[in-house]
C-alpha cells in the first residue's frame, strides 16, 4: 500500500502503527484496510478468492450479508453495543468486512489498522468469513496518535469459520495511556474448523474491558485463545474470553500470560462443556513486577459425564533464586531478570504462521525495555 493512502502524520506515529504490526509498503501482507477515526483510506486485497472491502461497501454488494450483520452479536447486547449500531443508523457502518471463498488461503496475513487521530470516538464492525476449506490470516494494529488527551474505540466483530476452515485473528494494541478501548466479539465455529484468536497489549492504555466468545457448533471444532498482557501504572484491563464446546469432539484452549508493572489487570475465562467427547483447558498465569493487580477468574462448566474440563491458575513475582541462577552463570541482574520475563512471555501459538509469530515476538521485544 503505497504511503499516499495513509493519513499524513507524524514520525512517531507512523512508529506506533510499525509497533502495533502494520506494514506501509505491504511486503509481508496479503492485503490492507487502513481507517483513521471515521475516515476509510483504503481496502483491499491481493488475493484470488479472498475480498476486502468496506463494510458499506460489502452490504450494498452483497444482500445475504445483511444477515451477518448483527447476527452473533446482539444489538442489544450492552451499552456499547447500542451506541454502535445507534451511530451505524444515523451515519453508516465503517469497518471492514473480509471474505475468504471456499478452498482460498493467504501465505502472508490480511492487515487491518485502527487509528484515533483527532476524533475522541471510533466506531468500527467487521465481519469476517472463511467460508469451506478457506484458511485466513488476519492482522489488526489498533493505535491512537501520540498526546491524545482522550477517546474511546467501540469495536463490534463478527467471525464465521466454515466446515474444515482456519481463520487466525491477531491483534496487537498500542493505545495512548487516555484511551478507553470496548470491543465486542463472538466467533461462530462449524465442523473441523479451528479458530486462533491472539491478542497483545504491552503498552500504557486507559481502560480495555472485552470478552470474546467462540460458539462451537460443528464437530470436530476447535478454539484457541492467546492472551499476553502488560498492565502500566494507570492502566485497567479486564480481558476475558467464553468457549462454548456445542458439539461432539470439540476442543478449546484459552491461555493468558498476564505481567502487572503497577496496574490493574483482570483475566476472566470461562469454558462450557455442553457436548460429548469434548475437552478444554484453561491456563493463566500472571507475574508482579511492581505493585499492581492480578486477578484471575477461571471457570469450568460441564454439563453432561463425558466432557474432560480443566484449569490452573498462578499469580507471583520473579523467583530470587531463578534471578541468582542466571547471575551465577554471567548475567547481571538485569539481564537476568529480561531473560526471565522474555521467557514467561514466550507463549509459541499452534497452528500460527511464521510471519505472525514473529510479528508477536517483535511486539515483546519492542516493550521490554519498558519492564
């Protein structure tokens, strides 16, 4: 994507959107979507099978996508929820919607970024579908411009995974330390599809309060969801993520890696054992760097004999003897405690191509120098 279809900007900003994964020139991606506040820059795809286009766009061109739209989240879901569609009704929906056609599959990921510039609210939906045998790779950058006193970012996002379909969703936020961020996400899941969901913020940011939910409906169907978190001083996150295991065979993981450097983190995870032959797992663990919160809500629900459902939860501080083992072998003690750190964070996502673990990786190394 040529940098004439992004908004003019400052050096540092344009720093941001490299940190939150979002390539200017499109090397490494398959296609862009670029929004700053209201305002659509660009969408597009360089993929045969694979469509990216404004949600405007994509509902006017194809009338069986209104039935979409609003349709795993509700409407009236919450507060937030109302306002978006509320806002949607007056000026028009902006997002993006993406469709991968049966059978098609992106090497390299689709990119999408969010960006607040001047406007003190954002409002995106995206609808995303990968439709039989399709396998989709998706990377979005959400970030707001440096000195933003303040905004808030409303995000409504629809998945469909079809029979034997992959989609992998990674978001990395890099939000200013006054911004208020509400997503609201529900993926739907049907036979041997596998849905990976990975989200990672290790940057100062106001409030974040999301909790994406994965309906597993087909058999055979799997969800994974990934979660590494960095809580500044000033900063509240309460993140969470909902399997519901709705069919025979079905499987999810949901695993968090949760870092406090002074601020509030919460971590809610809940799995619905609703089907025979199904399992989960959940895992969370979360390290005290410096005085803050940690808070963990595992939950497991079984609601017939044969579901196999299980959790473990941990939250401390760095080991003085794990510090003292790596200084004994050259380390000083800061290195010794960023190998550590680097360490907890390192969490390897099945099923996730090259391109996007790396791009996770270069996300934690950005922020370490933070810890």
């Amino acid at each position: 994507m040529p940098e004439d279809l992004i908004p003019e900007m400052s050096a540092e900003d344009k720093e941001r959107l490299l940190l939150s994964g979002f390539e200017v020139k499109e090397e490494h991606r398959s296609g862009s979507y670029m929004q700053t506040d209201q305002h659509v820059h660009h969408s597009g795809s360089k993929i045969d099978g694979i469509e990216m286009l404004p949600i405007d766009i994509a509902l006017k061109k194809y009338d069986w996508l209104k039935d979409k739209c609003w349709n795993l989240v509700d409407k009236d879901k919450d507060e937030y929820t109302k306002f978006v569609a509320g806002r949607e009704d007056e000026e028009g929906a902006r997002g993006f919607v993406v469709i991968a056609r049966k059978g098609s599959k992106n090497v390299f990921p689709l990119q999408s970024c969010l960006f607040m510039q001047s406007s003190e609210i954002q409002t995106v939906h995206n609808i995303i579908i990968a439709e039989e045998g399709a396998e989709l790779h998706l990377i979005t950058g959400c970030t707001s411009s440096i000195g933003r006193e303040k905004g808030t970012h409303y995000g409504i996002t629809e998945i469909y995974v079809g029979k034997d379909a992959l989609v992998s969703s990674t978001m990395i936020h890099t939000w200013g330390e006054n911004i208020n961020v509400l997503p609201r996400s529900a993926t739907r899941v049907e036979e041997n599809g596998t849905f990976l969901s990975n989200y990672v913020s290790l940057n100062p940011v106001g409030r974040v309060q999301m909790y994406p939910v994965a309906d597993l409906i087909g058999k055979n169907s799997v969800a994974r969801f990934n979660s590494i978190v960095v809580a500044p001083k000033g900063s509240e996150l309460d993140l969470g993520q909902r399997a519901i295991l709705g069919a025979e065979g079905c499987s999810a993981e949901l695993i968090s890696r949760l870092i406090t450097t002074g601020g509030k983190a919460v971590s809610r995870s809940h799995i619905v054992g609703a089907a025979e032959g199904t399992k989960g797992h959940i895992e969370c663990k979360g390290l005290i760097l410096k005085d803050g919160t940690i808070h963990a809500v595992p939950e497991i629900e079984g609601r017939l004999t044969n579901t196999e459902l299980s959790h473990e939860a941990a939250v401390g501080k760095i080991a003085r003897d794990e510090i003292e083992y790596l200084m004994a072998r050259g380390l000083d003690e800061e290195e010794a405690t960023a190998t550590i750190i680097r360490g907890f964070l390192d969490v390897k996502i099945k099923g996730l191509p090259e391109s996007l673990q790396k791009q996770i990786d270069a996300a934690i190394d950005a922020a370490e120098s933070g810890f």
